[in-house]
C-alpha cells in the first residue's frame, strides 16, 4: 500500500493527496520502466541513462502554460551540461502526443517518458497525485550512481520550480 500525504500539493488553494513516499537526498532511485515518445516499447529509466547525471523534470502535463515553460527551460540549459548531465522529462502525456509536442516546441535536447501506463514513476518517486492521475511538478536529480541528490516537490501546481536551485544542484555534481 502506497503512502498518502495529503495536502503536499495544492491545486488553486485545495489540498491533493500524493501517493508514494517523498524522497530525500540520499536515497537510492528507484528503476522504473516508461514509454518513450518513440514508440520503441517500455524502457527502464536509469538503465537507460546509466552512467549519467540526470535531471528529471517531472511535470503533470505539456499541455499546460508552466509545463511547457519549464520544459522548454530545460531543453535550452541542457545543451550547457555537456555529454555527463541527460535532461529527462517525465509527464503523464500519451507518447505521441510528447512527440508531437516537442516538434511542435522544437524540444530536441530532452528524453520523454510518459507514465500514463501504470503510474510506475509517480508512485515510486512520491509524484502521483491521486485525484488527478497527474504527476506533482518536481525537479529530481539522480547521480550517475543512482543516488538521488537534489529534489524539489513544487507545492501548488500552478507554480515554477526553482530553476536556479536546480542547476545549481547540477553544476555541483560536474
């Protein structure tokens, strides 16, 4: 039975529950297995990009006004990482409706993973909001060890990530 924290997202004002326990730096990320936006079948996420530093950029959905901000944030500061950091977005989003959505954006330099499947992700890494079957807006940096080391559960969904704080948090593990 997943844990719920009630109330650890807000969604204009009224209290959401979150399922799946809120990580802490330290602790150990967990493999989960998504869709790519290619269509290439279910892949797992750290064993995809082992090896690398990666900043997961968990938004509810691309759809939306901050989503898209914040991923197309991303994208652009992910060409200033080099080849140790991967820029991965996690949303509940159909595959092809990310596809589309990043050629539309001109998003190129950001893996996509939807967890529309089976709510794997949120559930493992405390993002899924119950009520919505959408993810909680957060920022999750996982090191090429797999051991989380920077995260950030955005509180109300109508509100940015600290971007500075996250690149920050990259730019010390480089």
């Amino acid at each position: 039975m997943l844990q719920e924290r009630l109330g650890d997202v807000t969604l204009k004002g009224k209290p959401l529950t979150v399922l799946g326990v809120a990580l802490v730096p330290g602790d150990m990320a967990a493999e989960v297995i998504l869709n790519d936006k290619g269509f290439d079948g279910r892949k797992p996420l750290l064993a995809s990009t082992a090896g690398k530093i990666r900043l997961i950029n968990v938004v509810p959905s691309l759809g939306t006004g901050i989503c898209d901000a914040q991923t197309r944030r991303f994208n652009q500061e992910a060409a200033n990482f080099g080849e140790k950091v991967v820029v991965v977005t996690v949303s509940v989003d159909l595959p092809f409706a990310q596809r589309e959505w990043c050629a539309a954006k001109g998003v190129d330099r950001v893996l996509m993973f939807s967890d529309h499947y089976d709510m794997a992700f949120g559930d493992a890494y405390g993002t899924h909001i119950k009520e919505l079957r959408f993810e909680q807006r957060a920022v999750i940096i996982v090191d090429a060890q797999d051991v989380v080391r920077y995260v950030e559960y955005v509180p109300d969904i109508g509100q940015h990530p600290d971007y500075e704080a996250a690149l920050a948090a990259v730019k010390e593990l480089l």
